[in-house]
C-alpha cells in the first residue's frame, strides 16, 4: 500500500523531540504563438504566453522498418511530446490511410487536412544487435522537405535514448530551449520490512533501479548539479547521517556524521557545498556544509524554532526552506550568506518541501500545501506572489521538484488512478501522468541529459 512520507516527516519528527486549451480545427493557420522572427522560416514557439495554443504535431507509427522497435521508437516520441508542455499529440485514428506508400516523407495537403502542423516521421533498420534510426520532422507550412532530420546508430537497447535525443532536439527547434527527456528521477522507495531505499531512474519511469544497496532506512535523495552523485540521508549507522554515493550506485561516502539530524541535503550549483539540516546542538537549523569534507562553512539560521528542508536558488544567491517560527510549517527564504529570512508561503495553513525552478531568470518555487485537508501542489511566482495549483482533488500530492528546464514538476500521489511519481506542466495545464507506480517519496529530479 503507497504511503507518503514526505521531508515534512522530518519536521514532524523534530516537533515530537523538540486555465483552459484553445484547440486548432482541422486545416486551419498556424497556432497564434508560433512566428517567424529571424527571417529563417523556423517555427518559434513563444514561450512566454500564458494562454499559448498548443501546437498539434502527428507521430504515425512507422510503417516499415523492425516492427519492435518501431513501436518501442512510436510510444516514447509521444510520450515526450505530450509531457513536454508545447504540444498536442494527434489521435492516430485520423491519419491518412495511406502512410505505408508515404513512408518517411509527407504529404502536405494530406496532413492538413487532419489537423496537424508538424509531423514526425523515422524509419529503424536492426541488423543483428545493431540499429540505425533516421528521424524526420515536417511542418506543413513548409513544405514536403524535412525542417529536422538526424540518423541515429548503435546498439538495439539505445533505441529509448535516441529517440529521447531526437524528441529534445525538436522541442529546441520549436522553442529554443532543449526538452528534459532522458534525465533521471531519484526517491525513496519502501524496501523489505521497515527498510527504505534510494531508487533512481529515467524520467518516464522507465529503467528503476537501487542506489542505495543496504537494508536499512534512507531517505532524501538529492542529485548533484552535473548529474553524477546523490546525497542521501541513511540510518546504516543508527544515527541519520548524511552519505553521498554515485548516481548509478555502489558504496557511498559518509560526509556528515554530526548527533542528530544530517537531512535534507540540496546541491550548491557548482556542486561544491551542500545546504542541510543538522541538529547537533538540539535544535534543527540550516547549516551550509563543504561537498567533499562534510566541514561546516556557516550557519544559516539560529533560533528555537524548527528549520528544515532546504532548497538553493539556481543562482546560489538565496536559499528556501521550512520553519514553524511563525507558529506552522511555512517557506521561507533566506541570503546563502545568511541573513533575516522572509516568509513567501502565503496559502495555507501547511507548507513544506520547497524546490526553486532552475530555469534561467526566474524566481519561482513549487511547494507541498495544504489548509486542513488533502495535500496538493502549487508554484509560487517570488516576484509577482502569483500562485497556481499543479494539482486538485487528487488525492494526496507531495514532494514536488521540477524539470530540469523548468517546465514540468514530478511529485509522489496517491490518488485512485495509482500511487507513485506523477509529472504534470509546471503551468498548471494539462492531466498528469503516472510514470512510477508504488512507493515514492523524496521525489528530486536530476539534471538535463548530456546532447
């Protein structure tokens, strides 16, 4: 049975010892947002647009080619597309009848007809282990000349990431910002008896597997900037300390071992320093501690009340975190340097787990919140104080943590479509998808994949 138990577990632990789519019709112009603005003919989503239409693209599934692959190949590019928070993928029961003559070239009278302003076509070729993928995207106002192509070779089991690298590569095209797909997700997962683990893996829920390798309890997962390491808190030595081991596992390093609390550990984003909470003088306060030695370097917050949870701002200039100084759990934020820190929180009467955007030039968080009854997830814009709900009547949703490029947010629910990690638009758009069913908490998505 899913259970949440989210980083506001670690507060309360201290407590107890001290808006709607615009749909094109079939045939008609170009989405509103999307403009030639060089002169070059490129398709420019405008990203900036709150109530931006979302450009209907068609995916066919290929009609020649390894029929296994090609499906394998088909349900991924849709996925990514439809996840990726610009786009509307086509039903395929309105396709033209005649794809298998087509093949990987394009009709435009006849995908106009349907609808679509993009299409993707690809064609994979496998000879014994080895597989070749050739990728085509169109847009019908173009022309029957591909405005992207790639061919992709190596082995049958690259099948997934090329077709992620082609999906990326075609959102840069429309956008000018490079999608999330390929990163990877870490959380905590129940193990066997009262143990818990530390899992990670790709973005769409695919490819799981234990970090951690001990029957003991971790929690708190928290990738480092480059991807290559998590930090993680672990009771192997009774005490919950902190460890750091490598992404793809294997045997982790001890860097905090301080009486208490080591918890909650978020990435400096030079990777050089980690934010945590320790509680080695009673009290749990935010301490700034060195990535390599685990050697304090300052302490951010001092007072009697409790203070967790930390999150750094993608600048490094500011942290957020969680205190009751106010007499319930609120988000705060803070100079790294230190400082007096703000309360932001404004909803609610239970605020916890905040995670900054790290996508450039903005000052936005997500956060977990709720005023009595079930927890959701909402998004805090720190310069205009708008706030939007990503969730709503789902059951109970947690630990969120956003995409590496800021456009989308992961989260553990439990919600009677499944329990596990979900991934919706960061603009409160569009349904969630499951893509983890099971345990989740801790939910920290890493960072973008290497192009």
């Amino acid at each position: 049975m899913f259970s949440i138990r989210t980083r506001r577990t670690v507060a309360i632990i201290a407590f107890a010892v001290g808006g709607a789519l615009l749909l094109p019709a079939p045939g008609a112009a170009q989405p509103k947002d999307a403009k030639n603005d060089d002169g070059s003919g490129d398709v420019v989503i405008d990203v900036t647009k709150p109530n931006r239409t979302k450009y209907p693209i068609a995916i066919p599934l290929a009609s020649s080619g390894d029929s296994k692959t090609s499906k394998e190949i088909h349900d991924v590019a849709n996925f990514d597309m439809g996840v990726a928070g610009w786009f509307r993928v086509l039903d395929s029961s309105g396709f033209p009848s005649d794809l298998k003559s087509e093949g990987t070239s394009m009709d435009p009278a006849a995908w106009k007809g349907v609808g679509a302003f993009g299409v993707v076509k690809y064609r994979s070729v496998v000879s014994g282990r080895r597989l070749t993928i050739t990728f085509k995207l169109y847009e019908i106002e173009k022309g029957a000349s591909p405005v992207l192509q790639k061919t992709y070779k190596g082995s049958k089991k690259d099948a997934r990431a090329f077709t992620h690298s082609f999906c990326n590569l075609m959102v840069k095209h429309f956008t000018g910002e490079l999608g999330f797909f390929g990163s990877k997700i870490t959380f905590a997962s129940k193990g066997r008896s009262s143990s818990k683990r530390i899992m990670a893996m790709d973005f769409d829920g695919h490819k799981a597997y234990s970090v951690s390798r001990n029957r003991y309890v971790n929690i708190l997962p928290a990738f480092s900037p480059d991807g290559s390491k998590i930090a993680y808190t672990s009771y192997m030595r009774d005490n919950p300390d902190l460890y750091v081991a490598s992404s793809g596992g294997g045997r982790p390093k001890r860097i905090s071992k301080r009486y208490g609390m080591n918890t909650g550990a978020t990435w400096s984003p030079d990777g050089s320093k980690i934010a945590l909470t320790l509680s080695k003088d009673g009290n749990p306060e935010i301490y700034i501690i060195s990535a390599k030695s685990g050697k304090i370097i300052k302490r951010i917050t001092k007072n009697r009340h409790i203070d967790t949870s930390p999150s750094w701002s993608p600048d490094g200039k500011e942290l957020a975190f969680v205190s009751d100084r106010q007499g319930s759990p609120q988000i705060f934020v803070v100079s790294a340097s230190g400082g007096s820190p703000k309360k932001v929180s404004k909803n609610g009467n239970y605020n916890t787990t905040p995670q900054w955007s790290p996508a450039s030039g903005q000052r936005r968080l997500v956060y977990t919140t709720s005023d009595g009854g079930a927890f959701d997830i909402v998004t805090l814009d720190l310069e205009n104080g708008k706030m939007k709900r990503i969730t709503m009547n789902e059951g109970n949703n947690e630990e969120p943590s956003f995409a590496p490029n800021g456009r989308a947010v992961a989260f553990a629910s439990s919600r009677k479509g499944g329990s596990g990690i979900y991934i919706a638009n960061a603009d409160g758009t569009g349904d969630a998808k499951l893509v983890y069913r099971g345990s989740a908490t801790s939910v920290d998505w890493g960072p973008a994949p290497k192009q």
